[in-house]
C-alpha cells in the first residue's frame, strides 16, 4: 500500500511542488459550510444538497490513487499526470454511493447526481477526449489495494465499510468502457439527470458542480499558486458570494 498519495507532484521553475490527496480534500471541504450561502440556497432546492456536496469532494479524486499506484512501479519522469482521473472517480463514486443509498445513508435518487457532478468537473477539457486518453494508460489497475489506498489516505474522512467487490482487477480500458460506453455510466447518469429529471434536478446539478469546481481550485490554488487569470478571478468572485 502506497502512502501518502499525492493529487499534485511536479517540479515548476526547478521546484519540486507536492500536494497530498489528504490535505487537498481537507482544504476543499472548507470551502462550503452548512451556513454557507451556496448550501443555504442548494438546500432549498433539494434537502440533501450539503451532504451530495461533501461526498462529490471527498470521491471527485479517487482516480489519482490508480496513477500513484502505477508511478510508484517506476517513478522514471519528474512528476505524476492524472489525465481522465475523473472517469475512474466517477466509477468508484458510483459504486460506493450506490452502497451507502442501499443503507439508507443516502437518496437513491442523489447517486447519479453526485456521480455526474464527478465526471463532469474538468469539462472545459473535453470528458470524451480524456476518456480515450485515460482507456489507452496500460499500467493503470484498478484492485482492492486501489479502494483500501484511498480508505487509509482519507482515514476519519471517509466510511470505510463499503469494499466494492472486484471479480479481478480492472484495466484502464474496462472503466473507461463502463463509464463511457454506449451503455454506460455517464449516459445512464445524464438522461436521469438532465434529460429526464426536474427543473430542480438540473438547476442542483449545476450549483453543484460549481461548487466543486471551485472547492477544488481553491483548495489546489494554496500549495499550486493561483494563476492572474479571467478563471481565477471568477472562482474569486464565486467564492466572495457563494461561501459567506
């Protein structure tokens, strides 16, 4: 078992940053409190808005556990890459909510919500085009060392008691088709959700994946530097409203 995992390790301008999953999904998480106007106003829309929040934040990485795992074999370039980690994020979200809505710890009906928000949050990059990036990364593997990495990693953050069961272990080229297929994942997800679901449903989606997108730049910007950008600048603006 590989520890710590890192969400961010590159060298920039002859520096060596690293950012640990951990404190990643910490700093995000303070992003938004239950007294925050963004929950105040999601909460309105659906009653389990704060809770999808927290989740679709604390499993929006996973995917960067399998990377860790596959650099940890070699460690022969100077930093880790995470193209289409989401995909992989959104399968294990999908497979641990799917669990916990069996115990009743959450709606049913928020299991594709939250796991949509998941796949979606790097739009701007082209989920499909990552998609067949992230399926041709042969030493990406997916087993139980994978789930108990992330488990241990995110210790006191995360319930544990969900073992998502694997016949074998899962290649890159497997995930990416169960998420990304004709039949699969992300299809299931978007009729259910945007299709299909309520004016509700799609206005929830939308306040959530800002909320993740923002809890996840801002928390990345403390150890990654924040760019003078028209983004940064937005998730700024965003945040002086929306997590007061």
């Amino acid at each position: 078992m590989i520890s710590p995992v890192y969400s961010f390790y590159q060298v920039i301008d002859g520096s060596l940053r690293v950012e640990r999953l951990r404190t990643h999904v910490e700093y995000a998480l303070e992003s938004f409190n239950k007294d925050s106007r963004l929950v105040r106003y999601g909460s309105r829309l659906r009653k389990t808005f704060y809770e999808i929040l927290k989740y679709v934040i604390i499993l929006h990485d996973f995917g960067k556990v399998a990377f860790n795992q596959a650099w940890s074999q070699g460690r022969s370039y100077k930093g880790l890459s995470f193209e289409g980690h989401e995909v992989l994020s959104a399968w294990f979200a999908d497979k641990y909510l799917s669990l916990a809505a069996n115990d009743n710890i959450i709606d049913p009906k928020d299991v594709c919500l939250a796991t949509l928000v998941i796949l979606l949050h790097h739009h701007p990059m082209d989920v499909r085009r990552r998609n067949e990036a992230f399926s041709k990364k042969k030493d990406i593997i997916v087993n139980e060392e994978t789930i108990n990495t992330f488990y241990e990693e995110l210790r006191g953050i995360i319930n544990p008691t969900y073992q998502i069961s694997l016949a074998r272990p899962l290649c890159a080229d497997d995930i990416a088709e169960e998420v990304l297929g004709f039949h699969g994942l992300y299809r299931r997800c978007w009729i259910n959700v945007w299709m299909n679901g309520s004016p509700t449903d799609r206005k929830t989606f939308l306040l959530l994946i800002q909320g993740l997108i923002v809890a996840d730049y801002k928390s990345a910007s403390r150890t990654r530097g924040e760019g003078i950008s028209e983004f940064a600048r937005a998730v700024q603006i965003f945040l002086n409203y929306w997590s007061t």
